[in-house]
C-alpha cells in the first residue's frame, strides 16, 4: 500500500474489494491515517474550490474573498470531521466505511452480532463478516471469511445472501445454518438446521437446494459440488465450547485447534494428514484433548511452549 492507494480512496476511485484491503492497512497505521486525513481535507478543499469559483462566475452570488475563505473552512471542517467519525471510530471493534461494517474475531474468540433486520450471527474464531449498517435495495447480502452460524430474520421480500471469497453464495428468506469457508481449508461446507437455502457456485452457476439437515460440500481443488445427510449438532456445536468430529480429516481437526488454543502445531509423520478422527471435545483444555488423541487414535504428541508435534506411534 501507498500514497497512490491513498489517493484513489479519497477520490473515491476504488473497487469494493480493493476499498476494503486499503481501510484495513489504514486501520493498522496511524501516521498514514494522518496523510489519508490531510489528503482529504486538499481534496475536499479543491472541490469548494471549484464550486466556489463556479459561483463566483454568476453575478447574483459575487462574494468577496474574505468570506469564500470562511466558507471553504467551515466547509472542510465540517466534512473531515464527517469523514473521521464515519471512517475511524475509536472504541469500537466494528468499522463503517461508507456504510458498511466489519466485525472481525480473534483467534480463541466466538462473537454474536445481531443486524439491522434482527438477523444473528455468531461468529466462530479468526473470522471476518463484512455487512451494510442498514439493508437497502432488493436483497439483504453479506460476506464470509472464515466460519458462522447464522439465524436469519425472515424476509420474503428480501432474500438473505451470505458470499464467501472463494465464490459460494448461499441464499435464504428465513432460516437457520452454518457456513464454513476458511481459507486454509479444502472444502466450503454449509450445514441446514431449519428452512431451506439455496447454495450456488458461482463460476460454473453449479446449484443446489439443501433441505434440513443437509449439507452441501464444495471441494475447491475438484471444484465439485456434493450434498449429504448429517447431523447438524457436529457442525453447530463449537458455539457453545465443543468440538465433534465424525471421520474428519485430521487437517481440519489441527485447523480447528490453531484457531481456538492460539497454539502452532508441526508433523513429523506425514501419514498423520491422511489420519480421519471422531471423538468430542466437550470444553476440554488443549493437553486434554491431545490426551485424549493418544487413548482414542495412533496419533501421539510433544508439547514445548506454545508448539505441539504430532507423530505416529510405531
């Protein structure tokens, strides 16, 4: 990121994506919120600037400079001061950028929101959810990274759309579900507990229609589309503490604990990724549950610090 980056901000030249990526560095670099700040205030200057010498050329509004300099001040004083408590305001984990807010979890850390229509969203660890402070036009849309259980606020006349970054976008009028789309992970799963969603991928328009209970599974690397029955508790239950596992790659599983523990984990036996688990984990601490790893599977541990290393028994 730099001045240029800056710049097309202000002058309000960037696309969403990128717009966001911009406020996010910005958010992170004070003495650059310092240059966004003073960069706007010549922007806004150069356009009263303009309207005032516009003004100027009709006899009606003939002002002397006395009073254009006032009113370029005030005018400046008045937009920046618009524009830090929109951009910047302190206190608060949310950030609104032309009207959008972003509410971002912490490794180890689950947060419930509600939004503008009583929609509620908890969010699991290490997430991002990108939504409008208030829904307006013909949809209520959202973005995903990372993982959350939503309980929609039914809406006929505005259907809930949660997009993920990899292209899934999941569409309800009022419902309960889970969406999963780290971006570490293989798979983008979205589980229905009550309702009905439809589930699209949107480079090849592949779609499907998931009933209570259902599951539909995106394999990014076979960009492949699959639904199956499951037990929606297995994929909702990390809301209250636990973590169930049915035949689950042991690298979701690993996933699973980086974000909860803030723990790093390395593998000596390489066999140990092909390795599926099931077994709970009900509030367990991470030595628990790596205990509890050593009784139920093949897969032992080393624990230094804050690293754990995984191998395979012989």
């Amino acid at each position: 990121m730099n001045k240029k980056d800056i710049i097309a901000l202000v002058e309000d030249r960037l696309p969403a994506e990128k717009k966001q990526e911009v406020i996010k560095w910005l958010l992170k670099n004070p003495k650059q919120q310092q240059r966004y700040h003073i960069l706007k205030a010549k922007h806004v200057a150069k356009l009263l600037r303009k309207s005032g010498d516009d003004k100027m050329q009709r006899p009606s509004k003939i002002q002397t400079g006395w009073y254009k300099y006032v009113g370029y001040a005030a005018g400046i004083a008045l937009l920046l001061s618009l524009a830090y408590m929109l951009m910047w305001p302190t206190g608060n984990v949310e950030t609104s950028v032309y009207a959008t807010m972003e509410t971002v979890t912490s490794i180890g850390e689950n947060r419930t929101i509600e939004l503008s229509d009583g929609t509620k969203i908890t969010l699991n660890a290490n997430t991002t959810l990108s939504y409008p402070k208030t829904f307006s036009g013909e949809s209520r849309e959202v973005s995903l990274k990372g993982e959350a259980f939503f309980d929609v606020a039914h809406n006929p006349e505005k259907p809930f759309v949660v997009s993920t970054d990899n292209g899934m976008k999941i569409q309800v009028l009022g419902t309960v579900f889970n969406v999963r789309s780290y971006p570490e992970d293989l798979n983008v799963e979205t589980t229905l507990v009550s309702g009905k969603v439809k589930v699209v991928e949107e480079r090849d328009k592949k779609t499907v229609v998931l009933n209570p209970s259902q599951r539909a599974t995106y394999v990014k690397n076979e960009d492949k589309l699959i639904v199956d029955n499951v037990q929606t508790e297995n994929f909702t239950a990390w809301r209250e503490g636990k973590l169930i596992y049915d035949e689950t790659p042991i690298r979701q599983v690993i996933g699973d604990l980086k974000r909860k523990y803030r723990i790093a984990f390395s593998v000596e036996s390489p066999e140990i990724m092909d390795y599926k688990y099931t077994g709970e984990f009900d509030n367990l601490s991470i030595e628990q549950i790596m205990d509890l790893f050593e009784v139920s599977s093949p897969i032992l541990y080393k624990m230094k610090d804050n690293q754990i290393t995984l191998y395979m028994e012989n």
